[in-house]
C-alpha cells in the first residue's frame, strides 16, 4: 500500500520556464523519517525545476496517476504476521477511508441522474410498493450475474448514497494484478477508482460521509498542515463533522452473495468497515 508516513514540502526554487521565471515546488514522502521526506522534496523539486529550464512540458509531472495521496494515516489494522492487512486515512475533504492490502472493494456508481435515494424507502413500506427496474435493482441484478460466472465466491452487497459496493469476503487479491483488473472491470467498477487502486496498490472504502451530503463545508486546510494554527483550524472543522456524520449512514447492507465463509484476513476488515459504515435507519450520505 502507498501509504507514506511522512510528508515535507520542497523549499521554492526560481526557474526559467517559457517567457519568465517561475517558482516551482514539490511534496516528497517517505515511510522511514520527516527528513527523508524533506530529501525527497528537494529532489523533486530540483528536478521540476531543471524540467523547466530545459523547456520540457510539465504536464502531469506534479498530479501523475503514482503519485501517492496526501492522507493524515488515523488507524492501522494489523495481520497475524506483522504486515498491515489496511490503514484508514482521512482523505483531502476530511472523510476517513479504509485502505486494504489484499480485501477488494468493488465501487460501482449508478448513472448520472440516477436517484439517490433507494425507490424501496419509507413511501415504498406505507404503500406496500416495491422498486421496479431502478438502479438499485439493475446493478444488484449486475453483481449476482457477475458473481454467478465466478462459482464459489462470497460478496457482500452494499447500497451507497450513488451506486452499489461490494465486498469479496472469501478470497484476497493482489490489486496490482491484471486479473484482478479485469475482474473490476468486468464488475463495471467505476474506472477512477480502478486507476485509484492500481496507483495505491491497495483498495478503498470511505468510511464516513461526504461532508457537503451533510451539509458541512470543506474543511478549512488539510493535511500535512503547514502551521499549528492550520491543524487547529481543521480539528475544530474536524469536531463539527464528527457531531454531524452521526445523522447519516454511507451505506446499507443488501445482501450475502454465495459463499458465507470468510478469509481469516477478510473478517477484521468486514467488523471495522460494517461499525463504520452501517447504521440502521439513517440516510445515505
């Protein structure tokens, strides 16, 4: 998992690029140290700059699909063997995401203009009606055909606030294989999120709500805070999402698809993700 542990920001450099001089500076990270990180940043910055004296394009240099995100790491789930089996981050818009080595999360979005909220929700129980062919039941639909070419396999099937997310509970997976590419693929996984996880080598689940769903703002700064007084900025943002989310779920559990066993390194993720995510009787968010 590209997870660093340490973030420094490059000092500015000038450089000549195209018609004037312009400062350029770079992120480095590192999992062993600040400094090492700091080291990495000159690096980086040094050569951006080098990159813009000699006229090269600098297109993608600085947002390039390897790079790795710059997460706070809140939450570590360790293996029987000293490895780490998934870290929770909080993400750029103050979320908190599970990030897993070898669980794989399928993340499916319903098409644009699709209705949020499912057609089987309080007006669906008064009237005793059941949802005809909305997405909800084309993607489930979508999912137990997928999971009936793959005999032997166990998904959890979620419902989100815009589409659908699995879990495969039964086996685990190298995100950086081709096969487990295609196997997102072909479940129609959202194509970001498959770039995400092939750039992470890791899979992601947000754990908690978007927070403009619920109403709330951005926050003010993120991570790594440049000052005291920037991280004090977000934490207080921080303790106004935390006492809002508690009104909204991020998903809902649908239903067990074939096998009900779980992989010994599957069911901490399934207990974590399930304590975070589903709470009965909220909205989606």
């Amino acid at each position: 998992m590209k997870i660093p542990k340490y973030w420094a920001k490059g000092q500015p450099l000038s450089s000549q690029a195209g018609r004037g001089r312009f400062l350029f500076s770079c992120w480095g990270w590192s999992d062993s140290s600040l400094q090492d990180a700091a080291n990495n940043a000159a690096r980086r910055t040094s050569g951006l700059a080098a990159k813009a004296e000699a006229g090269a394009r600098l297109d993608h240099y600085l947002y390039g699909e390897h790079l790795p995100l710059r997460e706070e790491i809140v939450q570590s789930v360790p293996g029987a063997n000293d490895d780490e089996l998934a870290v929770v981050t909080r993400n750029g818009y103050g979320a908190l995401v599970l990030n897993t080595a070898r669980a794989m999360f399928i993340d499916i979005d319903f098409p644009a203009g699709s209705p949020r909220k499912s057609a089987g929700g309080i007006f669906g129980s008064l009237f005793g009606k059941k949802p005809k062919d909305g997405p909800e039941q084309q993607s489930l639909a979508n999912i137990r055909g997928w999971a009936s070419r793959r005999p032997g396999v166990g998904v959890r099937v979620y419902r989100t606030c815009a589409g659908m997310r699995c879990l495969i509970t039964n086996q685990v997976f190298d995100p950086m294989e081709s096969q487990t590419q295609a196997m997102l693929k072909d479940a129609g996984s959202d194509p970001l999120y498959i770039r995400l996880c092939q750039a992470q080598t890791c899979f992601r689940a947000r754990l908690t709500p978007k927070p403009w769903r619920c109403a709330i703002g951005r926050p003010p700064t993120r991570y790594p805070w440049s000052s005291r007084e920037n991280e004090a900025r977000f934490r207080q943002w921080q303790a106004e999402y935390e006492r809002t989310i508690g009104n909204f779920s991020v998903c809902r559990l649908i239903e067990q698809i074939g096998s009900a066993d779980v992989h010994p390194e599957v069911e901490p993720i399934v207990a974590l993700h399930d304590k975070f995510t589903c709470q009965p009787d909220r909205e989606l968010a």
